[in-house]
C-alpha cells in the first residue's frame, strides 16, 4: 500500500492510473478477497461480480481484477460498463462480492477500484480487515513494470446485472409515473449514461440526450463545474424541461435541476428525496445543510463523519432502534436506502449504497404530487444554502498542516485563530465541531467547515449562509484565505 502510491480507504483503492499496474491491483483484489474469505463470507468456487467506467485505464484494472478473482479460485462475472450500484445491487441480489473499477468523479488520469462484501459495500471494519492481509504473490506473474506477463482476458459481457438494475424501477414505479414529463439527461461520459434515459423513457418520460462526450470528463456533483453550470442553464433557455439530470463518472452520485437549469445543491436534494420516500429517519455527514433540522419533517437526524460508510453505518443503527423508513445522504447527492419501500402495492428493496436514480425520481414525483415546479419544492424549505469548493493536487500532509492552526487543544485559543483568519468575513465563533475536519458555526449562524478529501488529494471548504449569493461568496474568500494559509 505505501511502495505503490495507491491508497486505500472506504472508497476502496484509488491513485493514479499509471500506478495502478497489473501487480498492485491483482494484490489489492487478492487481499479483499482473502478478507471475505477469512470471514467465511465468499465460499470456494464463488462467482464476483465486476464492473467499470468509461476511464482509459479501466479495462487494463478490470483484467488484473478478473486474474485476482480466476486466481484465488473464483468465477469473475464480466458485467461490462455499468453505474456502480448496478453491480453492488447485483452483488447484494446473489450474495456475492462486486467490485467497481472507477475513480468517480476524479480527473482521467487517476482511477480506483471500489470493493462490496455480498451485503454491500465496504465498512470502516472491513477496512482494518483488508489492510491487515498479507498477499503472497507470485512473481513469475509480472514484469518489471509491473505488467502482466501473458494477458489476461475477460470473460464476455453479462448483461444480467444492467437489466436489473433498470428493472429494479420499471417494475416498480408506475408506467406512466413521468407521462407528460419533459426530461434532459446530460450524459457526458458518466457510465449510466444510457441507462437513464431507458429507465425515464421506461415510466413515459419525453427525454432528450445532451451533451454526450466520448472524452473522460471528471464530473463532481460537489463541486460542479463552471461548465456545467452554464450547460444546464442554456438548455433549460433552449427548451423547456421539467429538469436535467446527470451523474457523476460512475453513476452512483446524482444531479438534478429546476426547471431553470439551476442544479440542486446534494445536501438539498437529499431532504426532498427523503420526504418523498416518508423518512422517519435521517443521517447524513456534519457538513451538510442544517434545514434537515429545521425542516422538521423527519422525527430523527443523525450527523455522521463525512463518506458513505459512516452514513450506512448510522443507518444499521437506525434499523435497529426501529426506524421504519431509514434513509442516508450526502453533500456530494449520494443518497442511500436501508429499508423496503412500500407504495402502489409493490415493495421496493433497500439498497444501501449510493444511488443516483432514486434520488431523482423521488424529487421528481415530490414536484409532481404537489403540482409545482423543482424550484418551487426547494423555496418551501427552510431558506439555508451551502456552497464548496476544492483545493485540488493538495497532499494530506498539507491539509493537516492547515487544520493543526486551529487545534490548539484549547477551545479560547483555537476560537481566537479562526477570528483571526475568518472573523472579518463571520465574526465571532459559536461553536466548533471536529466530527470530520473542523466545522465552525459563528454567532451569526454561518458556517465554515474545512477537511481533506478522504479519497483524493483535495482539501475540501463547505460553507453554510441564509441565502445563496452569501454562501458563495463566503466559499469565494474563504478559498482565497486558504489559498494564502498555503
């Protein structure tokens, strides 16, 4: 893990692709494997599920983690270029490991491989158990470069696991539950692409395919790009849709507009999705938006340290105090279910990982139930906004350098540091919160929440205010203020 450069964590192995060689991402496969093994959670002559994005070096990672797989005495399934809930789903259905090779939003040149258990993706334990195994390996295997000898070739594509995933909603939500709903999907390279517009074509939307790109283009449903925020509103100019929807690379993460092309903030989304499907219980990371609270739609919220894992961990626990609907969201739109939903007479299985589909079909309906605009549903909640922005090519050590100057371990000096660069711009400090990162609400209830990305070398600034505009340009000069800390 160290000597590669490919770091590991809950979003699985990610680094840059040209470190990424056949002999590193065969050890990693290896290792997850004898973990799954250890825990008798994989039985000899298993199959696994595997599945990638559109990245360059994605079918070379593939391969290496079919080898992996033939070689420690399992059956890979080649399930082709699908969204990585598609073949988590397909994982949790058959009760086999799924593995993604993606780097989700992240530039072209990097990529990553995201690891399931047979009941879902990887947790913070399942972490510890995977770094501890010790990988033999056999050397014969590779050259210098860390390539494979003799090729390896996958199996043919099975498409099993991409047909029930677009099934997963066609069976369950009306067939014409979208008629009269004009849709945009902005495909770019994102790998369920086309699978969107099967499933809104399938519940009788009118949809139109835009900006489609056979380039690798690194889009973050975080940190949306200046570009695509300008997309979307001149479609939305051009021609009249309900919404634009998209995804992120991998097609886990959502976005979704109003019907002026205005994408809705994640940490926004995530309440209306939650509302739509009846929420008795939230949990969602401390950097999201604080109008979960004071909406008081949902009878209990749960804050979480920022990724995935945590959420779905927060979930379990949910489900086992009794929550009869469980959802999770994220600020980056990941939003997730850990119970049966139950409407029109059907039921519709958890599936606690992230997905984007859910999400927007449940904002959708929400709009369509109330008979009012996706602008309309987001001005009915209570009026907090959030805005973020990245530091990008930054290493951890670096950000932890920039934390360590408000982690005194006394609370009067670090409030006073955090004046000194922030007060001009907020004021005096309320409260701080070192859930993830430091969150710092100040007595004018605005908030500063500064952390490192837990899977790409970013330093990562979160800012809450009452409107719009203000949350922006706090995020504006608190990046310039960070820019000059550097």
């Amino acid at each position: 893990m160290e000597e590669s450069g490919v770091k590991f964590g809950t979003s699985g192995a990610r680094g840059l692709a040209v470190q990424m060689t056949d002999r590193v991402c065969y050890t990693y496969t290896k290792g997850f494997l004898q973990y799954l093994d250890s825990k008798g959670d994989i039985a000899g002559g298993a199959s696994v599920a595997i599945a990638g994005d559109f990245r360059p070096s994605t079918d070379q990672i593939m391969a290496a983690v079919g080898r992996a797989v033939a070689d420690c005495g399992y059956t890979p399934i080649n399930c082709g270029k699908i969204p990585s809930p598609a073949v988590a789903l397909k994982g949790i259905a058959d009760g086999i490991p799924a593995i993604m090779v993606t780097g989700s939003h992240i530039p072209a040149n990097r990529n990553g491989i995201k690891f399931n258990t047979p009941s879902g993706e990887i947790l913070k334990s399942d972490e510890d158990g995977i770094r501890a195994q010790q990988v033999a390996l056999d050397d014969s295997l590779f050259n210098d470069d860390g390539g494979f000898v003799a090729p390896f070739v996958m199996p043919t594509v099975d498409d099993s696991a991409k047909a029930a995933y677009v099934s997963r909603y066609l069976d369950f939500f009306p067939k014409d539950a979208l008629s009269g709903t004009t849709i945009g999907v902005y495909q770019h390279s994102a790998v369920g692409r086309d699978i969107l517009v099967d499933i809104y074509k399938g519940l009788g939307a009118t949809v139109t395919a835009l900006g489609r790109s056979e380039t690798f283009i690194p889009v973050d449903t975080e940190a949306i790009r200046a570009e695509d925020v300008a997309l979307a509103k001149e479609w939305c100019c051009n021609e009249e849709y309900f919404t634009i929807v998209s995804t992120d690379g991998d097609s886990d993460r959502p976005l979704i507009s109003d019907e002026n092309g205005t994408w809705i903030r994640g940490d926004v989304a995530g309440i209306l999705s939650a509302r739509y499907l009846g929420a008795d219980s939230v949990s969602t990371p401390v950097s999201c938006n604080s109008a979960v609270e004071k909406s008081g739609f949902f009878v209990k919220v749960q804050r979480t340290r920022i990724g995935s894992p945590f959420v779905i961990a927060a979930m379990n626990e949910a489900v086992k105090d009794g929550a009869q609907m469980a959802i999770g969201y994220e600020a980056n739109g990941g939003f997730l279910t850990n119970s049966t939903l139950r409407r029109f007479g059907r039921a519709l299985a958890a599936l606690p990982t992230r997905d984007a589909v859910i999400l927007q079909l449940s904002i959708i309906l929400l709009a369509r139930m109330e008979n009012c605009s996706i602008s309309a549903l987001c001005a009915s909640l209570p009026q907090r906004f959030t805005s973020s922005d990245r530091i990008t090519d930054f290493p951890l050590e670096n950000s932890r350098a920039i934390l360590e100057k408000f982690s005194t371990g006394d609370g009067t000096s670090d409030s006073i540091a955090i004046e000194k660069k922030f007060g001009a711009l907020c004021g005096k400090v309320a409260t701080i919160d070192r859930t993830d990162g430091i969150r710092i609400t100040f007595e004018n209830q605005e908030v500063v929440h500064l952390r490192p990305s837990g899977n790409a070398p970013e330093f990562r600034c979160y800012t809450e205010a009452a409107t719009d505009n203000r949350a922006k340009t706090l995020n504006t000069q608190c990046m310039k203020i960070l820019q000059q800390m550097i």
